[in-house]
C-alpha cells in the first residue's frame, strides 16, 4: 500500500511535463464545467419557483438529485474498473451534464416538472463521470504529487464556480427591470457557451491525452486486491463525518436573506466569494499535503469547523463574511486532499471502485447531514451549530488514525 504522503515517480521531465499540462487541461474543462452548473446553481431555487414548483418539490428534488449525483458513484467506479473505459465514462457523463443546463431555457413557465427532470439528467451524468475523471486525475499526479495535482484542478475549478455567477449577475443586472422569469431562460442559454466550450475541450484532451495510464509508473510488486483494510474505512468514517457537519450552501444564503444580512442582489457574489477562496485553499493545502500526507486533513477541518458558529451565532455582516470565508477554506482543502487521500491509500487498479466508494459515502452523508440542519433551522440554532461543530471536530481523530494505519501498513 502506498505511503499516507503522496509518492512522485522517479524524475523524468518530459513525462512530468506531459502530466501537469493534462492536468491543467483537464482544470480547464472543470472550470468550463463549473461555469456552466455552479452559475445555474444561484438561480436555480428562484427559477423552480417561478416554473411553479413549490418549496416541498424544491427540497424534494433538489435532494433527490444529491442522492442520485453520488449514490450511483459507487456503481459507476466499480463499472468503470472492470471495463477500463476511463474517457468514454468521462465524456458520456459530461455530456449529460452539458445538455441539461442550456436545456433549462426552453422551460415554460408552469414547466417546473421539466426543469425537475432536467436537473436530475444533470446530476445522473455527474454521477457517470467523476469516479473515472479522477481515476485519469490519479494517474497525472503520480509525476506532480497527489496534493498538488489535485488542488491545481479544484482551484481551475472553482474559479469556474466564481466566474458562473458573477457572469449571471452582471447579465441580471444588464437586464434589470425586465421579466425575471425570461431574464432566467436567456441566462441557462448564455450558459451554453462553458457547455459546449467544456466538451470541445474535453475531445481535445482525449485526443491528445489517449492513455493516462500510462502516466502512472508500474507498482514494483504484485498488489493485492483492494478490500476495505482499516486505513481506508477510518478514512471513510471520518469523511462521512465531516460531511454530515458540512451544510449547503443554499441554508447560507437563505439566512443571510432572512436576516437581510447583504443586499439580495448580491447573494450571488456572496457565493462566488466562497468559491474564490475555496479556489485558492484548494492550492496551499494541496501542496501541504505533499509535504506532510494525510495528516493535514486534521489541521483543515480544524481550521473551518467554527463556521456555523459566526454565520449563524452573530447576527453581524463581519461574522459572515468569516464564517463564509472559513466555510471556503475548509470546502477547499477537503475537495482537493481527500481525492489526493484515496489516490494515495487505494490501488491503481481498482482506483474508480476507491473514488466511488468515498464519494458515495460522502453525498450519502452530506444529504442526511444537510437535511437534519435544515429542520435544526427551523427549530434550534444553537443545536445547528453544535451538530455541524461536533461532526466535524469528531472526524479529526479519524483522519489522524487513518493516516497513521496507512504509515503503519507500509512500515
């Protein structure tokens, strides 16, 4: 089993080069992408709404959508281990995910059980694609460090999740005064452009990127088949922890909203805020990780376990402002060190099964988790805090341990 510190092939320029331009290329795509659904995804309560679905369809979709965008994770990493077919999962999820949000233009208004069905589409081929996109992530970042590799892609993508609702506020705010309704349409139609902009450059990478596999260095020994050893379910149980404290962040803007804690316009920006530093995050704990292993999972979640307590505990605009900074840091570290984590603990071969498994477990988690906060809300916000605070200073142990056992393994 490899080392909890992600391991570097032997040094070899031309393929290390080879390697970090796929992986920013691959970043690109992401950030295409992530314009495309995270700028959908800050209009798309207010949209549903005016379609004419009510709140109970809202929550009832929108959270059948999560479960599916992850529970079928783990049949499509399985799936894509035994087949072997990295880029064909990868393109067939991606298209899916493309489609479905420029589609959300040609909804009429009352066709809220359309725009439901298209949302679902979109999370079905997210589902399809993540465990075989980051199993081609894994093999690049062999030759750059795990850390590194991936934080270089979640930062590419996160300025993608900045720059879809910046692009959709400026276009709001070009179209003020107009019907807010048609306003919506013209922004999933703009959104097209990142949509098709996403699979051309996807077709490009495939072609000029066939095998990644091959970035990837043979294990010097025959490795056993994976099985769920204690490293990787002390992993598994503190992502599922961390998960369950970590809210959306629709519950964010909806208490900002309540509290009129920034001007409604700007809710929006309060979100791309987020992703910026998510962004950013993402590339100093990634490089953290390389340096220090699994370990800086622990020092992550610590840093942004308070969150709830300023957004939810001050009724102040500074306390937001750092609870949702704090919120950024600690979705950062975790997007791109827990992929980082599965690269280094499971094998290459059965690397999508790993990535399936993990991300899974972690939408299982995060579904129910938001859920319970959401009714915690509603009826006690002290309890909200001391959940969301508890779950995910409970998990630090874990990442300690689990990182530990892994060290242990190798010794």
């Amino acid at each position: 089993m490899a080392d909890s510190k992600s391991t570097i092939a032997p040094p070899d320029k031309k393929l290390r080069h080879s390697a970090f331009a796929f992986i920013v290329l691959m970043g690109f795509v992401s950030m295409a992408s992530d314009m495309t659904h995270e700028g959908a995804s800050s209009i798309m309560g207010a949209f549903l709404s005016m379609a004419g679905a009510s709140a109970a369809a809202i929550g009832f979709v929108s959270g059948l959508g999560e479960f599916i965008g992850y529970s079928l994770r783990i049949v499509s990493g399985i799936f894509t281990d035994k087949t072997r077919k990295y880029w064909p999962m990868t393109i067939i999820g991606y298209v899916f995910d493309c489609i479905a949000i420029p589609a959300l233009a040609l909804v009429p208004e009352g066709g809220w059980v359309l725009a439901c069905f298209l949302i679902v589409l979109q999370r079905t081929g997210k589902a399809i694609k993540k465990p075989a996109k980051d199993t081609l992530l894994s093999f690049a970042v062999s030759q750059t460090g795990a850390g590194t590799g991936f934080a270089i892609q979640e930062m590419l993508d996160q300025i993608g999740a900045f720059l879809g609702p910046v692009m959709l506020f400026i276009v709001t705010l070009i179209r003020n005064g107009d019907d807010l309704f048609s306003t919506y349409q013209l922004c999933f139609a703009i959104l097209g452009i990142p949509a098709v902009v996403t699979v051309l450059l996807l077709l490009i990478a495939k072609k000029k990127y066939p095998n990644p596999e091959k970035f990837e260095p043979p294990a010097k020994e025959i490795q056993p088949e994976f099985k769920m050893n204690h490293s990787f379910m002390f992993f598994i149980a503190a992502t599922c922890l961390f998960a369950a404290g970590y809210l959306d962040f629709p519950i964010i803007t909806m208490h900002a909203q309540k509290n009129a804690l920034v001007p409604d316009e700007t809710l929006s920006l309060l979100y791309a805020g987020a992703m910026l530093i998510d962004a950013f995050s993402a590339l100093l704990f990634g490089k953290l990780f390389d340096r220090f292993g699994t370990r800086i999972l622990a020092v992550s979640t610590l840093a942004a376990a308070p969150f709830a307590i300023f957004i939810f505990g001050f009724d102040a605009r500074w306390a937001l402002f750092l609870g949702v900074g704090l919120w950024g840091i600690g979705m950062g570290a975790q997007e791109s060190i827990l992929k980082a984590a599965v690269t280094s603990i499971v094998p290459k071969k059965n690397r999508s099964s790993g990535f399936g498994i993990f991300q899974t477990a972690f939408g299982a988690f995060w579904f129910a988790g938001s859920a319970l906060m959401g009714i915690l809300y509603d009826n006690s916000l002290p309890g909200l805090i001391v959940f969301s605070t508890a779950m995910q200073l409970a998990s630090i142990p874990l990442f300690l341990l689990s990182s530990r056992k892994t060290v242990k393994a190798e010794a």
